[in-house]
C-alpha cells in the first residue's frame, strides 16, 4: 500500500525519542558536593558514541530512518 509508508516511520520515531530520553538523562549536571562557600559544584559524565554526544544521535537515527523507509 502505497500512503502507509508512514506507519512505518512509527518505530524510528520511537527509537529516535528513546535515544533522545536516554541521552539527555545520562548527560544531565549532577551536583557532587558544595564547596567552601555553599555553592553547588556540578560534573556531567559525557557519555558519546563515535565522539558524538547520546542524545544528538536522535537526529541522526530519524534522518537515517526516513531515508529509508522513503527509499523504497
């Protein structure tokens, strides 16, 4: 059929949400303690794949998804 070429871009939509989800919660500020005047001191681990940040793989995966799917 050929208009439901759209229901196919529903897993790569999700996929590409989850990835977003996953990358902004493992790239979040985190407090790790205070210092002398009471002011939070935050860190952020950086978790990437291939040097590119978790999160901004979600474009990349949903770019990557449409061409495919709207290939055929």
């Amino acid at each position: 059929m050929p208009n439901d070429r759209w229901l196919l871009l529903l897993p790569v939509i999700g996929t590409a949400l989850a990835t977003l989800g996953v990358g902004v919660l493992l790239n979040r500020k985190q407090v790790v303690g205070r210092d002398a005047w009471g002011n939070a001191v935050t860190s952020t681990e950086g978790h990437s794949l291939y040097w590119i940040p978790v999160q901004y793989w979600s474009a990349i995966i949903l770019v990557i998804g449409a061409i495919i799917v709207f290939k055929k």
